[in-house]
C-alpha cells in the first residue's frame, strides 16, 4: 500500500465508476476537503483506501477482488493505519465500500474483528419541490459566514464551532472560498449552523450543529433552508447522509424536500 500525494489523486477519479458516487471521496480526490489516499500502485491504481478528515473514516473504491491488496489490507492497517488514528486520538477504524459487493468483502476480509455495521441513508434533492421560506420573527438572527459585517470569531463560543468547521475544512478560508455555511445567533452566542461539508464539481453535502438547548425550535431548518438555496442558485447538486437511527435528521431532510435515494452499510473495529 503507497500513500498518494495530493496531485496524483485524479489517478483514482475511475474506481468510482461503479457504485456510490459519494461526494465525500471526490471531494478529497479534487483537492476540496482534507483527507489521504492508499493504492496498491501509483502508476495504475486498481483499488484505493481514502480517508476523509471530516468524516474521520475511510473508504474502499475499485476492484473488490484485489488479491495483493486483500492479502496486505490488515496488515497495513495494523501496522500503519492504527498509528495514523491514533495520532488524530481516534481508537477505532470505521470504512464503507462503494458497492455492495465491497460490502460483502469487508465482512470477509474483517470477519475476525468485532466488527459493527450500521445503515446510512442518502437523501437527495427532490427537483420538483419549491423552497418556501416565508419571512418568520425569530428569537434568533441568522448571518453568512461571508458577510464581513459581522464578526463570526467575536462571538463567546466560535472557538467551538470552528473547531467542527476546521475538521471538514482544514482552515475557514477554505470554507469561505468553496463552501456555504449560515450560523443563528441569540445574544453573544452562536446557536447553531449549518454548512457545505463536503464540495465536488457538481455537489454539495450539507452539514447541520445545533446547540443541545435550542434543539427542536426550527432552527436547523431556517439555517438549512439559506444554505441549500444558495447552493442550488450555484447549479450544484445537494446531497444529505444520516444514521437510520437518526429519524430526527430523516425528518428534517424530508421537511426540507429532500427524498431517499440509496442505503449501504458502514463498519467500524476498535482498534488497539
């Protein structure tokens, strides 16, 4: 396994032919978000390992039936991965796979780990639905992160969402020159926002963090609403992953007018 650097990325750009076309690979492949990528050959990679910075978590794209990388894959990732995680203060190794058949072989090729698995949901934007926000007094105000006007890093607690920001995005200048994101604010603290965490050429995927004590008061949706009308008035795509635990999320993204579109499974060993 050879860690690609970042120029050489377009290199796996194929191995996503098949299967989900998660915007949180190719938005590590063209150099948008942070993240890592692992091939079996840099010159003509068959199969990839991708780490993406924001998710904390990897992906496996191309060819399944790689026998070398099989052979080698928990090898490399006790010996190289664990340390990589580590280093980051995460125990656990958590990946997905682009197609089903990935799916079946994370099951063999882990099957002696304690291994989880979870459904994720993808929710994508239903183009016959009509954005509708009408003007509402709020408790709140609700501000781009792009108006210079305000000050975003005056507020008490910013330190705390930049540190959620940073974790998609590297830097907020980043975010600034590719993203979206809308912040409430009550008084001298920020309540909540909502961003593009993850940006490829066509796409973008929305991201939402509410304050546990403002929960349930349609904040979210207000902060949801400005973010996703921007990003369709910019011709983009919209694109909204959650837990099938998370009903919450399910229904805010169905309130939103998104519809279901796909499900597949993600995994997750601790790893010691």
């Amino acid at each position: 396994m050879i860690k690609m650097l970042a120029r050489d990325y377009h290199k796996i750009s194929t191995l996503l032919s098949d299967g989900i076309k998660y915007p949180e690979v190719i938005s590590i492949i063209e150099n948008n978000n942070p993240g890592a990528i692992f091939v079996d050959d840099i010159s003509n990679p068959n199969t990839a390992l991708v780490w993406n910075q924001g998710m904390r978590g990897f992906y496996f794209i191309g060819d399944n039936e790689n026998k070398l990388f099989l052979k080698n894959i928990n090898l490399f990732i006790n010996h190289y991965i664990t340390m990589f995680l580590k280093e980051k203060g995460i125990n656990h190794f958590e990946v997905s796979g682009s197609t089903s058949a990935w799916e079946e072989t994370i099951g063999v090729i882990f099957r002696h780990k304690n291994l989880q698995a979870w459904r994720q949901l993808i929710y994508t934007w239903n183009k016959k639905n009509t954005i509708n926000d009408s003007p509402k007094e709020h408790e709140y105000k609700i501000y781009s992160l792009r108006d210079e006007k305000i000050n975003y890093r005056g507020f008490s607690n910013w330190q705390y969402y930049n540190q959620v920001l940073t974790e998609f995005w590297g830097d907020i200048t980043q975010l600034l020159h590719k993203g979206n994101c809308y912040y409430a604010v009550d008084g001298f603290q920020i309540i909540g926002i909502c961003y593009s965490g993850f940006v490829t050429s066509n796409t973008k995927t929305l991201g939402i963090e509410i304050d546990e004590k403002h929960r349930n008061k349609g904040i979210g949706y207000h902060l949801a609403l400005k973010c996703l009308s921007d990003i369709l008035d910019e011709g983009r795509h919209l694109w909204w992953d959650c837990m099938n635990e998370n009903l919450p999320s399910q229904l805010l993204a169905e309130k939103l007018g998104f519809i279901k579109s796909q499900e597949y499974n993600c995994y997750r060993f601790n790893i010691s």
